[in-house]
C-alpha cells in the first residue's frame, strides 16, 4: 500500500483522513482547477437525510483522544456537551436519542460526522452516553434516533417526528 509521501513523489495530491487512511486525487499536487470547488469537510459524503424520521441503529460515544477537537461545525468536542456525529443528519439537527435496551433517553445537537465504524448511526459525547446507558465496557447500543428540528437547505427549520412529543413535554 502507497503512503502519502510515496504519493507524493509521484506529484499527486494526497489527503490524510485520519480515521481511514488517506486518499488519492488524480490531479497534480501543485495544480489547481479553474470551476472546480474543493470538498466541504464538514458536508457529509452520504446523501443527507432532512425528512424528520426516525431511524434505528447502534450509537457509540468519543474516544478520549477527541475531547477538544474541532468538529465539522468548527466547535470543539465537549465530552461533558450535547454533541453528536452523524453521517446522514444535516448538522445543527436536534434529535432525540433513546437506548432501546434501557428506555433512557437524552436530546442532542448534531454538530460532527462520523461514525466511521460500519453499521453506526451516530457517535455521542462520553456524558450523553452514560446518561442514556451506555457504559465504556459495552462501548455500543442499540438506539432510535428521533429528530426534533432538521436544518433544510434553504435556511428554515422542518419539525422532526420528535418535535410533538418535546412541545408537549415542555407544556
């Protein structure tokens, strides 16, 4: 397997992602392409979901090592936050997440992407995790992500299945 330096060499652009390796451009390294509009860390490479339902899946939190990192929405990861990662919410998306195992429940605020681990749906700060079971020895759960508020591309707000069940809650 090619390291980024052997790429490099070659001339060809490389960037390092550090959860997955690195990968290649086929364009010189120093070259730049007129219209062309380089990616968005923070845009997810799956299709972003802004319906508002519900999805089922497993959640797992931060590791220690990212505790002060910035995210994609440019804030730093507060272990003790309300901060989530999500590959297909739009970020700055309000959810509910429920540990179907426990019934615990906690509201979040989509503002990273991840998880990079195959069949998780959303990462969750070390404090939310243990607020809604999940411990560091089991490390995963299986969660229903319910949205309360979705960002939509053209700056308004669509309610989540979630939104009735927090209005009347705050009621």
């Amino acid at each position: 397997m090619p390291t980024c330096a052997s790429v490099l060499l070659l001339g060809l652009a490389c960037t390092v992602d550090v959860m997955s390796g690195f990968t290649l451009a086929a364009t010189p390294a120093n070259a730049s392409t007129p219209g062309v509009q380089r990616e968005d860390p923070a845009v997810s490479k799956s299709p972003l979901d802004r319906s508002g339902r519900k999805r089922v899946g497993k959640a797992s939190f931060y590791a220690k090592r990212f505790v002060g990192k910035k995210m994609a929405d440019g804030k730093l990861m507060q272990s003790q936050g309300n901060n989530a990662a999500s590959k297909t919410l739009p970020l700055g998306t309000t959810a509910k997440v429920t540990n179907l195992d426990t019934g615990q429940s906690a509201v979040v605020t989509i503002e990273d992407r991840g998880p990079y681990v195959k069949d998780r749906i959303v990462d969750l700060s070390p404090a939310t995790a243990h607020r809604i079971g999940i411990d560091q020895d089991k490390g995963v759960a299986n969660v229903a992500i319910a949205p309360i508020a979705v960002p939509q591309p053209d700056g308004t707000v669509k309610p989540g299945v979630a939104a009735k069940s927090q209005e009347a809650g705050q009621k």
